[in-house]
C-alpha cells in the first residue's frame, strides 16, 4: 500500500501541473506583463488624436504615421501631439488611389532614406481620386526619419514583445462586413462578407480580457472612440502582408520632431458636415451621384474659419486665388463664390517667415 500511495502521488506530482499549463491562456514561462498599451504608460498616454482617412485608400500611411507620432512623444517625453503627413507618404512613396495604395515596405523605406514631414506641408484635402501633388518648399528641413524597419512573425508572444521592445506596430487585417459596423466591446466574430485588407496600428494587448487594443483610422465616431477591441481568438490578421509579416516596428526615430512652423486646421467648414445658413449639421446623405461625399455642402454665406497656433498671418485662397488675408485671430473669411465644387487652401505664416498650409473642398449649393 505505502509503494501504491507512493506511485500515486508521482503520478498526481507529473500529470496535473502538465494538465495544468496546457490549459493556460499563456505560456508558464512567460514574463510578459499580463496588459501593455501605448495608451497606459505608466499612466501616460503617448498615443495622438485617432484621424480620418476618409474616402481615400491610404491607410498604410495613416498607420505609419500613427506609430511614428506616438513612439516621438515617447522619446521626447512630452506630449506636444506632432501631426505627421500621411498624404505626403503616401503619395511620394508611390501610392496612387488608382492602384487602391501603397507598398507598405516602399513607404518604409522612403521613411529611411527621406523621411515625412508635418501634416503643414502637405495637408490630407480627402479626395477620392488622384490629382497633381506638392508639398511646400523647404519640406525637406521638416522631417522625421527612421534608422531602420523590421518585420515580426505571426506568433501572438513575439508581437506582445515586440509592442515592448518597438513601440506600436503597423498590422494588416481582414476586414469584413460586421467589422465596418463596429460599435464597441470585445470584436470576437467574423461575420459577412470580407471586404478587403486594412492597415491599422496595434498599440497593445490585453490577457485579461484576451484581446488587442488597435488604432483604426477612420475618425473618432467609429468604433471606441476611434479604437476597436480584436479577440484573440479572432483571427484576422494577414500574413503576408506586401512581402513582408505583416507586423511592422520601425526603430532609430530622429529628424525635426517640433519644427518651427505654424499649425493650421480648417475648423469651417468639416468634412462631412453641411451648412445651412450658419447651422451646422452631418451630412446625411453622402452618397449621391457625383458629389464629393467628404465636401461639406455649404447653404448660404460660404464662411471660413481657422484655429492656428504659432501664426501671426492667415492667407485664404479660393480655387488657387488670393480672397482674403486676416492678421489677427479668431481667423476667419467670407468667400463668396458661385455654386459648384471649390477648394479652399489657407497658408499661415509666423514671424520666422516659416508657411503651414491647410486644403478643404468644399460644394457650394446656394
């Protein structure tokens, strides 16, 4: 009996501690920590506003810049939210719409050899085809660059890793129906039909709730807040993705981080928003024959308001010509213009000389 109870418990010591780990969510011998974001560093969210790459197919770039912006606040350890240029990578690197994107390796590359400047530069004018494209003068002096890119395998501990190690990471997805109407909570189901492939930037993990924290780009009232939650279980990232994993870090962050230069946004008018007589409203139906569906539709006084920071004189162009200049802030204009499909361009100057420049299309209705 006491060699039986002996065998017994040998058996019991081997077998259930085996049983044990083989039934762990991770591995026992891991020594990751059990959550990791870029959004939580130790309290401290390095990540930037989420932005809207709508309507065009540059979301490559958009998760690029995404990565790069937040890994520069993280070295500089300080959250002065820098705004990089995805139009400009995109379509420098060799992106056309035509052609539905761009390399996510060549742009890779184009990051180490000329690297991208401010979204002052070359602002996203969110059109849904290709047209003539230049970035201001002097672009060059205003970049970011990286000493080096990488790729991580497909292997769910190696790319937890890798968000320690790198910093956030450009992943490739499957995106399919139910994916597009993403409201909020755990995304745990594949449903519909797929729809294509999506870059977007993981930021990071969490075992407790068995998922990956992922900054999408399609504006703020997608999903949470810009943000979608992917199980574990749901297996949609692509591999390969452009020849390479799939799993982009870049390393070796250098260049002009805060440029001297002002920063400009078109407040008035949004995209996506109509206008009727001052009153501003979503646009409701987007999707008509050819009408731009980003341009907001104006109803009365086309007028134009800016915020910029570091400027002491705002320029507003209408169609490429000079409407009005305004030398004090709040800065606004009213541009009045027949109806159709116009651009506004604003360059901002501050008092080094320095120019930023923002382009809104926008419909005239009335």
């Amino acid at each position: 009996m006491k060699k039986m109870a002996i065998v017994l418990i040998a058996v019991f010591l081997i077998t259930v501690p085996q049983a044990f780990a083989e039934n762990q969510i991770l591995p026992a011998s891991t020594n990751l920590p059990p959550r990791f974001s870029w959004r939580d560093i130790d309290g401290v969210d390095y990540t930037t506003p989420v932005k809207d790459q709508s309507p065009a197919p540059t979301c490559e770039t958009y998760a690029l810049c995404a990565v790069l912006e937040t890994i520069m606040q993280y070295q500089e350890g300080e959250l002065f939210e820098p705004d990089l240029s995805e139009t400009h990578l995109y379509f420098y690197a060799g992106g056309t719409y035509e052609a539905g994107g761009v390399n996510l390796l060549d742009a890779a590359d184009y990051l180490i050899e000329y690297g991208v400047p401010d979204e002052g530069c070359y602002p996203d004018p969110h059109r849904p085809y290709d047209y003539p494209f230049e970035s201001l003068p002097g672009w060059e002096n205003r970049t970011v660059k990286i000493a080096e890119w990488g790729c991580i395998e497909k292997d769910y501990e190696a790319i937890k890793q890798g968000l320690i190690d790198h910093g956030p990471l450009v992943i490739c997805i499957s995106v399919y129906s139910n994916f597009l109407s993403y409201k909020g909570g755990i995304y745990d189901t594949i449903e519909g039909e797929r729809e294509g492939g999506h870059l977007v930037a993981l930021m990071g993990y969490d075992d407790i709730h068995q998922c990956w924290i992922v900054k999408n780009s399609w504006g703020d009232k997608w999903g949470e807040d810009g943000y979608i939650r992917i199980s574990y279980d749901t297996d949609i990232f692509i591999s390969p993705c452009y020849g390479g994993t799939g799993f982009l870090y870049v390393d070796g962050l250098y260049g002009n981080f805060k440029p001297d230069v002002p920063k400009v946004y078109i407040e008035r008018p949004d995209i996506y928003y109509t206008y009727i007589l001052g009153l501003r409203i979503p646009t409701i139906f987007r999707y008509i024959p050819s009408m731009q569906k980003t341009a907001p539709r104006i109803f009365g006084r086309n007028v134009v308001k800016v915020s910029a920071e570091n400027t002491n004189k705002v320029e507003f162009y209408l169609d490429g010509k000079l409407r009005a200049i305004d030398e004090k802030p709040p800065y606004r204009a009213v541009l009045h213009t027949l109806p159709g499909l116009h651009t506004i361009t604003v360059l901002a100057y501050n008092e080094a000389g320095n120019i930023s420049m923002d382009i809104r299309d926008e419909i005239i209705i009335i």
